[in-house]
C-alpha cells in the first residue's frame, strides 16, 4: 500500500534550465514544488481542453 493518499510518485527527465527555475521559485514562493508541478499539468490539462477551468484544484 502507497504512503501517498492521493499522490503517486513518478519520474521523468525535463530541460535542466526549466528545473533550476521551477526550483528557485518553490524557494522563493515557498510553495512545494509538487503543488507546483501540480498546478502546471493542470494548466496544460486546461489549455488541450482534456479539464475545464471549474475543474482544476490549484489556483
């Protein structure tokens, strides 16, 4: 049984540059980088209409 309630650990590779931003801003938001990464799969979700705008969790 996962640890995780509602999350699933996953792994990929992303552009080195794009993971120094994405970690700086966690850092000076200090929103966890998770829910970030959360927020931008939901963008993307909106933007291809797979969700609609009602339906995202994050701001």
């Amino acid at each position: 049984m996962s640890k995780y309630a509602t999350r699933t650990p996953w792994s990929t590779a992303v552009d080195t540059e794009l993971l120094k931003k994405l970690r700086q801003l966690a850092a000076d938001t200090r929103i966890p980088l998770a829910r970030l990464t959360d927020e931008a799969i939901e963008d993307l979700l909106v933007k291809y209409n797979v969700i609609t705008k009602e339906e995202k969790k994050n701001p």
